[in-house]
C-alpha cells in the first residue's frame, strides 16, 4: 500500500513525473499479483482439504502408485 500512495502523491504534484507514476503504478501491480497468487493458493489449498482430496493425495496415492 505504500507504493499506492507514493503513486497518488506523485499525481497530486502540480507537474508529476509520468516515469515516477508508472514505475510506482507497475511495483503496485506486481505486489497485487503476488498477493492474489497466494490467496489463490490457500483457497485451492482449503478446497482440496474440505473435499477430502488433500488427505486421499497425500495418504492414498502413494499406496496405489
């Protein structure tokens, strides 16, 4: 969120560097990306353990391979 509002203070300049505004605007994006790739990761983490798939891989397969 930091790089957010150095982005938004950047704008609020009476003649904002437009390279200062993109390099914060990409590092936000990049942050937001990783953030998404780790709820991603619990959710499917969390749907595997609720339906049961998470103890059948981790217990079962093994046996059967």
């Amino acid at each position: 969120m930091f790089v957010s509002g150095q982005g938004l203070n950047e704008m609020s300049k009476e003649r904002p560097g437009i390279k200062h505004i993109e390099n914060h605007t990409n590092t936000f994006l990049k942050s937001l990306e990783k953030v998404e790739a780790g709820l991603s990761a619990k959710i499917q983490y969390l749907t595997q353990v609720s339906t049961g798939m998470f103890s059948f891989t981790i217990i079962c397969e093994p046996i059967l391979n």
